[in-house]
C-alpha cells in the first residue's frame, strides 16, 4: 500500500484510501474520517503562506511570505512551512522539546510561540528528506467549492423540529404566533451576518 503526500508535503495518505482505481479522488463518504478530515483541512491550506514567514513579515507584507509546501501537525493545530523554515520546525521538535506537544492541537501554537520568541534552529541544521517519486502523477486536490459540492451531494439533511426538543406539542395553539404578534417588527432592518 502506498503512502502518497496531497497538496502539501508532510501529511502522508494510504492510496487506496482516497483514490479510485482509476486514480481520481473517492467520494468523501467512501474515504475513512480520519483522512477525509485531513484532505478537507488540506483544501484551506494549500495556498497560506509559510507560519514562520507570516509571523517574520505579517499580515501587511503578506506578499513577502514563501508559500508553504509542507504541513505537520493535526487538523487545526497544523504547522504549515516553507523549505527555507522547515528546520526550525525539525529543530524545535527534537531538540527543543517540540515532541512533548506531538498529535496535539497545541502543536502549533507551542511552535509559533517559539518562533515568535525570536527562536530557529542554528545555521546548518538539517530537515527532512522528502522523496517525490512522481508528484505529476496524482490527481489535482478539489477546490473549496467542489469539497462543499461532495459533502452536500446526496445530504437530505433531518428537519429538526424546535418545538417538539422544547416539550411543546401542535396542540399548545394559545402558544403559536400568528402575523399580528409580528406588526410592530420592522424586518427592513438590516442585521450582521457573518459573511
């Protein structure tokens, strides 16, 4: 079973997991969760930039910062690097105490708080090997849109009746509202989303 990186570097998948025989992307509900979370999380990230740059450079110099191409971490509480920066990240892990935070989701948040420190790793210290035996040759990872499209192809979702959770039946009626509770409300307002 072969082990392949998607997007970025650092997450590895089981092949057979995510991709078909025909080597295109699964439907979301045939991958398992543990790997349909990481490629949903990896769709949010493969354009960031690298944490280490942000936090040199941050968010007015944005244009400053590398790329990442490498993630390590969990979903969420992810590490997200460039080539330049990933010692540091390899450095604060082993020599640092970085392993201590290993499969948390303060894995990240220890990390930047290092490299916000004013800490990296000393001048010539190694990274990881990373092995690319055919990177052109896996499927394209889908965009945030098509993601969106897979998890809600197929959803009938459940009606969730409010009533029904808070005890009250259709026989309350006294309770029910009708048009003349709403005639002093004026709905031309607008209200704040979050969008």
């Amino acid at each position: 079973m072969a082990k392949v990186s998607v997007g970025l570097r650092g997450w590895r998948f089981d092949e057979d997991e995510i991709f078909t025989d025909d080597e295109e992307l699964k439907p979301l509900d045939e991958i398992p969760e543990e790997p349909r979370e990481r490629l949903v999380r990896l769709v949010s990230l493969v354009e960031e930039p690298c944490d280490v740059c942000y936090l040199e450079h941050g968010e007015a110099e944005v244009h400053r910062c590398n790329q990442a191409e490498i993630v390590y971490g969990e979903p969420k509480g992810e590490v997200l690097l460039c080539p330049e920066h990933e010692p540091d990240l390899i450095y604060w892990f082993r020599e640092e105490g970085g392993s201590e935070h290993a499969g948390s989701l303060e894995f990240g948040d220890r990390f930047h708080e290092w490299v916000a420190a004013g800490n990296e790793a000393p001048e010539g210290y190694g990274s990881v090997e990373h092995v690319e035996e055919d990177p052109d040759g896996l499927p394209d990872l889908p965009d945030q849109q098509d993601i969106q499209e897979r998890v809600e192809q197929d959803f009938d979702g459940d009606r969730i009746d409010i009533l029904e959770l808070a005890g009250e039946t259709d026989d309350e009626e006294e309770d029910k509202l009708s048009e003349d509770d709403f005639e002093d409300v004026d709905l031309s307002t607008d209200y704040p989303s979050n969008r």
